[in-house]
C-alpha cells in the first residue's frame, strides 16, 4: 500500500484548504484511515479518523481541536481520502499525513493512537498565517 497526500499550502488565518490522499492496492477498501499532523519541535498528533461502510464512509472521530472546523470523508471507488479544513488557525500550521490501519471496525478515541496504523503517507505541509 502506498499512500500520497497533497493539497497542502499557505492560507490565512480563517481561509480553508482541502487535503487528498490517494491510495494504492486493495486493502483500502476496508480499511480506517486517518490524518495526523507534526508541528515543528512537536509530537504527531492525531486529527480525524474515518471507518469504511458499504458506501463511502461510516462513522467519524474528530480531535477536539478540530471539531466543528474539519471533515474526513473517502470515496472508496476512487482510493481517495480527504480532509475539508475551514476555519484555519495559525495553529494548525503543521505537516499533515495521512494513514492507513488495515484492521475493520468502527472508530473512536482508540484512533488517536499513530501506534494502531500501519501505513503513512509522506506528509504535505499546511501554513496558516495569522
């Protein structure tokens, strides 16, 4: 599985960006996939999480950071992952990434854990000036 994100840029403070995964190899189709993002001189943090359905999603799981201001969604047939960031604080400045966890199931505060994917993307920057 190889996994690409992108989108990423510089937007001020209150503008919004739209981040995309694209995913290769089959084990998409099931799987829970996420975004976390590393701000510089910080660990990665966890940001939202999305389970597969028979459709193009299922549940969701925000940080509480983010809630309210950001939408996971996927579109299955296209391998597709995506991340509707509106509001955009300076804070949010960060490398975004995008990963994979290959077990089936809903998702929940067990998702914050980066330890529970098992495949990542190589991280696409987002800068929020203030």
């Amino acid at each position: 599985v190889q996994l690409q994100a992108s989108g990423g840029g510089l937007v001020q403070a209150g503008g919004s960006l739209r981040l995309s995964c694209a995913a290769s190899g089959r084990t998409f189709s099931k799987a829970v996939m996420g975004w976390f993002r590393q701000a510089p001189g910080k660990e990665r943090e966890f940001v939202a999480a999305i389970s597969w359905s028979n459709g193009n999603g299922g549940n969701t799981y925000y940080a509480d950071s983010v809630k309210g201001r950001f939408n996971i969604s996927r579109d299955n047939a296209k391998n597709a992952l995506y991340l509707q960031m509106n509001s955009l604080k300076p804070e949010d400045t960060a490398v975004y990434y995008c990963a994979l966890d290959r077990a089936f199931g809903r998702v929940g505060p067990w998702s914050r854990s980066a330890l529970k994917y098992d495949y990542w993307g190589q991280g696409t920057q987002v800068t929020v000036s203030s």
